[in-house]
C-alpha cells in the first residue's frame, strides 16, 4: 500500500485528479493524506469536497483555515470574502452532509506505524505529541459540537503564546490559530500574524515554528501546508507541501509509506 500526503488544493479539483494519475492512485490499495485547505479560492471548492468524501477510508484529512472558515460561513454567510469561492457549496441539495463530514474531520493526524504527523499549519514549541493530541481533541470537540456561539468567537489572533491556564474560547482559539493558521513565532512561541512575507525576510525576532530549537515535537516527522509563499521544504523533520496550486505553480504530493518522502508535482493548468 502506497501512502500519499497531499498539499493544499483549494478547489484545484482538476490539478489533483492529475496528481492522482500520475502517483497511478489505487483507490483499493492507496492512502491519500490531505494537509487541509481543501476548499476556497480556486473554481471547484464542491466537486473536491465531494470527491475526497467519497473516498471514505482510503483518505486521511486534517483540517486547514479555508475549510474552518467555510464552517464559520454557513453560519455567518456576512464573513464571505470578495475573493472566496464557496458561496455555492451553500446551495447544493448536500450541502449539510458535506459540511458535517467537513466538521468531523482532524486538526491532527498521527499514524503510530509510520511515526508521522499531519496537520496544516504549525505547533508552539512548549507541546509535545501527547499534548498536540490532546490539543486537537479538544478543538475537535468544540467544533464537532456545530455550536453557533462558539464559531462566533473563534477568529482572533489572541491570546498568542500558550500557557497551561488558558481555557474555555481562549483556549479553544489558540489551538485552532496553531493548528490552521500559524507560521512565523518568536522563541518563546509567541505567535505572529502580523508579517506575511518570505522566509528569510521576517524581523529578526520571528522564526518558522519548525525552526525552534527547543520544539518539543523535533524529534517528530511532521508534514504541513498552509505555507505557500514557502513552497516544498524540508526542515528538521518538517515537510511543508504547499506549493501554490491556486496561485498558479505546482499541487504536490510527498510519498510517505517507503521512506524515501519522495515528490511528485503536477503543474497548475
């Protein structure tokens, strides 16, 4: 059995059913992970949701900011951005069942034979795997639970460095922000959302999450997306997968069953 992690796809549904072609994907033998960001921003949000929910158990998906933020829209359809292409999915006559299987899914996935970790964004330095589990339980949880109060308060960018009384919505908002949304910290882990630019060119006090000598997962293969502007790298365990799809470069896929995290790309059309 080939296993497959696949990068970000945001609705480059055509792209992918490339990549599936050319990784010669056996739906019957093969794994596929997805690293989120399933949907938004490219023209077929719909057809890759339904497509990858009807894989069932052949994929693996954790979930990404894009899919968390098409949750919060179907409950507050005002937060639609001008440059979002979801607002169809609203329409569809499974437009609950896909939310629902959508809402089921990860924020972490570990596989205890591979010893590899999935996820989209990034993790503070201070959790180690047992906690990053737990972590994800509990946002998994809230999520899971479809509550309208809690969607309403789950975008923020604080509280920003994680401390052990954190809890209730502060708790739950800082775990999705590392889960779905961080990149760039500072060496206590603190959080930054305010540069957005390349690596390399952050303020000298911002480093990559990955690049924190003190993470408690470094000793943890870790494979990420939600990083674009990075593109494939490899760091300290760490495989970034997002390589801009629906900007117009590559949709990747990293093979991870043989250990050799050998990749393949498609062009975006």
């Amino acid at each position: 059995m080939a296993i497959y992690a696949i990068g970000d796809i945001q609705g480059c549904f055509d792209e992918l059913q490339l990549l599936l072609k050319k990784i010669k994907f056996n739906e019957k033998n093969d794994q596929l992970w997805f690293v989120g960001d399933l949907v938004n921003r490219g023209a077929k949000s719909l057809e890759t949701l339904r497509f990858i929910k009807q894989l069932g158990n052949c994929a693996v998906t954790v979930l990404g900011n894009h899919d968390v933020h098409l949750l919060v829209a179907a409950y507050f359809p005002e937060r639609v951005k001008h440059k979002d292409t979801i607002r169809a999915i609203f329409d569809e006559p499974d437009c609950e069942e896909l939310l629902t299987w959508l809402r089921n899914r990860p924020l972490f996935h570990y596989d205890e034979n591979l010893k590899i970790g999935l996820l989209h964004a990034g993790l503070p330095p201070q959790w180690d795997l047992a906690q990053t589990q737990k972590m994800a339980r509990l946002g998994e949880k809230a999520l899971q639970a479809n509550d309208k109060h809690f969607l309403a308060q789950l975008y923020g960018d604080l509280p920003n460095l994680w401390t052990e009384k954190l809890t209730g919505i502060e708790q739950l908002r800082f775990i999705f922000n590392c889960f779905t949304r961080m990149r760039f910290c500072n060496e206590n882990g603190q959080l930054d959302f305010v540069f957005n630019g390349n690596l390399g060119s952050q303020p000298s006090n911002l480093q990559p999450w990955f690049s924190l000598p003190h993470r408690k997962t470094a000793n943890l293969k870790l494979i990420f997306g939600h990083w674009a502007a990075l593109g494939f790298h490899q760091e300290n365990n760490c495989f970034g997968i997002d390589t801009g799809c629906v900007w117009g470069n590559e949709l990747t896929a990293l093979r991870l069953d043989n250990g050799k995290f050998e990749r393949f790309s498609v062009q975006a059309f």
